[in-house]
C-alpha cells in the first residue's frame, strides 16, 4: 500500500508539471510557434527545384501492382499453412505424432 501511495504522488506531481509547465515552456522557448500557417510552397529550401509535380496515376497503378502482388503471395502462404495444419491433423488423428 506504501508503494501504491508513492506512485500515485509521483504520478499526480507529474502530470501536474506536464499539463502546466510544457505549455509555458513551449510559449516562452518558442513564442509564435504554433500560430505560423504552413508554407506548401517551400519557401525556405534553397537551391531546390520546386517546380517538379508527380503523377497521380502512375502513383496509383504503381501501388494497385505492389497490393495485387502483395495479396498473391498472402494467399500462398496461407494455402501453404492450411495444408500444414491439415497434416498435422491428420497426423494426430491417427496418432503418427
């Protein structure tokens, strides 16, 4: 019970630094932080080419190939476990285990 009571100050002191130190840390250390809006034009890299765009449907077929490849080989190796599980059931059913 001793233990319990000295977790559970330690846990309260804590959370109390957490939700009420963290906050004005961040606000003091780092004023203006989180007000910022983001900036997806990339203005601050310098020296990169920015003008570059993708493809979205080659992106798409890319990924449609990887998934359908990706379920083929589930699929074999669950054929492959059920047929060990039948011959470990058969095994044990005619007690050659």
């Amino acid at each position: 019970m001793k233990e319990l009571k000295i977790f559970s100050v330690i846990a309260i002191f804590t959370a109390v630094l957490y939700w009420g130190v963290e906050p004005l840390a961040h606000s003091v250390f780092h004023p203006g932080l989180h007000e910022k809006q983001p900036d997806f034009s990339f203005s601050d890299l310098k020296g990169v080419d920015t003008s570059l765009t993708g493809d979205a449907t080659a992106g798409q077929d890319v990924i449609q190939v990887i998934v359908q490849h990706v379920i083929v080989s589930l699929h074999k190796v669950l054929k492959h476990l059920w047929m060990i599980k039948a011959r470990l059931i058969v095994m044990v059913l005619f007690h050659q285990i």
